[in-house]
C-alpha cells in the first residue's frame, strides 16, 4: 500500500458529472422560482423569465467555479468526497454560494428592473432565501442518486 497523497485523496466528480449537476439544477431552479418570482416583485412573467436566465447563466458558471474549489477544498481539508459532506457543511455549503450569487446578481437585477437597490436587494434575498432551500434539497438528492464512483487505475476522464 503507498502513501503517496495523490492516492489518499478522495475522487471528486468528472466533468461530465459536474456539468449535468449544473445543468439539472438551473432548469430546475428557473421552473421553480420564476412564477413566484414574477407574482411577488410585479415583474412581468416574461421579463422574469428573461432575467432569471440571465441570472441562471452567471449562476451556471459560479456553480461549476464554486463546486469545484469547495469540493477540493473538503477532499484536501478533511479527506472526504463531496457525496459524503454532513449536514452542517451542506448548510454552509449552500449558504456560501447563494452568499457570492447575490453580491454578483444585486446589479444586475437593478438595472433590469428598474428597482431601487433596496427593492432589488429584497428581491434578491427571496431569491437567495429560495434557492438555499432548492440548492440543498438538489445537492443532497443528486449525491444520493448519482454517487462518486471510485475512479479506477489508469482512468483518465473518471467520466463514466
């Protein structure tokens, strides 16, 4: 048995596997949100509809960046895979995240609407509020049904 620490560390998700995690959750965070989201701000639904893509765009790219970091963080830190992080990491896991959207979502959300800051920074809560709840049911039920598979020797793209 070596120990070398390129082996000890836990396998994290293939490219494939992060890039259908992201696709899955923003589809499913649009269909979700937007028709609330439309109701509460006075938004017209298709202006929503418009800026929540926007929005699921930058949260697309932030979610894949965000992901990959933490979960290399963890593996590194305490020596784990992302599909086994407990409760308390999850929460803030998902709080971090929705943390950096809205300090990049927050203008953009001003400028669409024609919102005060304050309006906006409302909204964007909600937002943030709903989407902590949706990130962490998502995440939790992603990892349950698609696991880290143990990547095998000589694998190159751990992708299935």
């Amino acid at each position: 048995m070596s120990s070398h620490p390129s082996e000890l560390r836990p396998p994290l998700r293939s490219v494939r596997d992060r890039i259908r995690q992201v696709a899955l959750f923003e589809l499913g965070g649009l269909a979700l949100v937007t028709p609330p989201f439309a109701w509460a701000s006075g938004v017209p639904l298709s202006d929503s509809v418009g800026l929540l893509a926007l929005i699921a765009l930058l949260a697309a790219a932030w979610n894949a960046a965000y992901n990959t970091c933490f979960d290399r963080i963890e593996a590194k830190l305490a020596g784990r895979p992302a599909d086994r992080r407990p409760l308390p990491l999850r929460i803030a896991h998902a709080i971090g995240f929705e943390s950096g959207l809205l300090l990049m979502s927050l203008p953009i959300i001003t400028a669409w609407t024609g919102m005060s800051w304050f309006e906006a920074l409302l909204a964007d809560l909600g937002l943030a509020t709903a989407y902590v709840l949706y990130a962490f049911a998502f995440n939790l039920g992603y990892d349950r049904a698609f696991p880290i598979e143990p990547q095998r020797c000589g694998s190159l793209s751990g992708a299935r």
